[in-house]
C-alpha cells in the first residue's frame, strides 16, 4: 500500500490484534470504507516513523494550485526525515482498514468546513475509527475540526461558540499543565496562532485537561492522556491560507467585511509562532515527550 516497512512487525502484528479486538467491541456503530481501492497520495520512506493525515476538508483551488493541497501543508509542518505519510479523504467516505492502520504510529486529523456535532455518514464514520483507534493505543493530533471530533468520540461535547466567528491570529494562554508536559519547549505566557472556526469544545471528555485558553475560546488545547492532543488554531496554517478562506467566505457572504478587516489587522499586531508551534506538535504527535507518570514522578 505504500506505506513504508515498518520498524517493527512484532509491534505491528500486537497492534493490529488490538484493532480488531477494538472493532468487535464497537461492530455495528458504523462502517469504514477502505481506501484501499481509490488514488491516495502517498510519501515512502526508508527509515522512521509512519503517518496519516485524515483530511476532513476538501483543498480549496488556491491551496491546490500553490501547496498542491493540504496534505502537503500538513507535512511542512509535521514530517521529518526517514517517515512515511500517507492521506485519507475521510472527507470522501476514505478511512484506513484496521490493518492499514495497524501499520501506522499516529494520525493527523485536519480541520473542515463541516460542523464536529454534525451527523454526516462520513463523520460518524470518522468517530467510530477514532474510538477503535484511540482503544488500540494509537496517537492522534487533531487541528480545529479534528480537534473538536477528538472531542466527541472520545465523551465530550462540541457546538456553536456563543461568541461567535474567530479569524486571524490569537494569543492563547497555555495552562500549568501544559507547561510541565511541554516542559524541554519553555513554552512562552503567549503563543500566537492563526484561527479560523465558529465552532468549539464544550464540554472535555473525562479525564481530559486543559492546555490552553484564550479569550475568545476556553478550550483551546486539551490533552487525553500520553496520546491525544487537539488545538483549536491553525499551526499548519500561513497568512495567504487564512485570506484565500475569509475572501471565499466573504463573496458568499458566511462572514462579514469587517471580520476579514480584524483577520487582516491581527496580522499587523503579532506573527503566529509556527516555529514554536512545529516543535509543540512534532513533539507529541511522535511522542517525545514526558509522560504523565514521569511529570508525576518528577514533581
């Protein structure tokens, strides 16, 4: 299928039982189609750790015509030398098969014009592969869409933000839990993301944490566990994508002048810290960081 060897096929055989151990529990809540017989777009490697990203939006013209879509937006900023990575339209109805995603280390899963609350067959979908794959131990990064869906199938609650639209670049506030899981990063009191979303978390699912707050949205990173982090912002996101996406809304008239006008303003007041952000997202997508006993050991 492409998706690279794997470093290690007695932990893949382990993974892939426990897949199929997570399927018979939730059988009947949904079916996953398999990309296995649809063009997917696929990086081999060699050596090293092995991806997907479960594209939940279509790649707008713009994007597809400067980035070649947001597949390879979501690698600038996440892969590294040595791994493999590897696309799903979940978008489309495509999802790994459980063996397929036996094979992989950790998931992507990107933001999107739909609502995370919304009970779409492809988002339904979407949420029975998390509980199965998240009941196997696998990892899982989720950016603004794919953080609130991280959210819902996992026992929370998402809906419409009561303060409506937030667009440009914000100052979010990472809590103390934060600071001691990104403890080697020094995280700074402000971290500038681009934002783009009318939608957020309402309620955490249990056992969850907050990692950062804005004041705009009181959920804007949250944690379950060593394996499943979701931002609200945009890390993957530059200045050009954000106005491609307000200038679009704009001529349908989903948003209004004077929100592009504050989303162009914010951009004059601070820069997003894709740099700090890389490393923050980077870090535990691939699990270099310190676990919650080791942070409990150490305190």
């Amino acid at each position: 299928m492409g998706m690279g060897p794997l470093k290690d096929a007695a932990a893949a055989v382990e993974s892939a039982a426990a897949l199929e151990a997570a399927a018979g529990a939730g059988a009947g809540t949904g079916a996953v189609v398999s990309a296995a017989a649809v063009a997917v777009a696929v990086v081999p490697s060699a050596a090293g750790g092995s991806y997907a990203v479960l594209q939940c939006g279509e790649d707008s013209e713009y994007v597809r015509q400067k980035y070649s879509g947001y597949f390879t937006v979501f690698r600038a900023l996440l892969e590294e030398d040595g791994e493999s990575w590897r696309v799903y339209r979940a978008v489309r109805g495509e999802l790994p098969t459980d063996a397929e995603a036996a094979g992989f280390d950790g998931f992507v899963i990107s933001g999107s014009c739909a609502d995370a609350h919304g009970d779409e067959p492809w988002i339904l979908d979407l949420v029975d592969l998390i509980r199965r794959l998240h009941a196997a131990g696998k990892r899982f990064l989720g950016v603004c869409f794919g953080h609130q869906i991280l959210c819902r199938a996992l026992g929370g609650r998402t809906g419409r933000s009561t303060k409506g639209w937030d667009i440009g670049v914000s100052c979010i506030h990472p809590t103390a839990a934060a600071a001691r899981l990104f403890a080697p990063l020094k995280l700074p009191v402000h971290m500038p993301v681009i934002e783009f979303h009318q939608d957020e978390v309402w309620e955490l699912p249990p056992t969850a944490e907050v990692l950062a707050r804005s004041d705009k949205t009181r959920v804007e990173m949250f944690r379950l566990g060593d394996r499943v982090m979701g931002v609200q912002g945009h890390p993957e996101y530059s200045k050009d994508i954000l106005m491609s996406i307000a200038d679009r809304l704009l001529r349908h008239n989903h948003i209004l002048d004077c929100q592009v006008d504050v989303a162009k303003a914010s951009f004059d007041v601070r820069q997003p810290d894709k740099e700090l952000w890389k490393k923050v997202c980077r870090g535990f997508l691939k699990g270099r960081l310190p676990s919650q006993q080791q942070q409990a050991v150490a305190l």
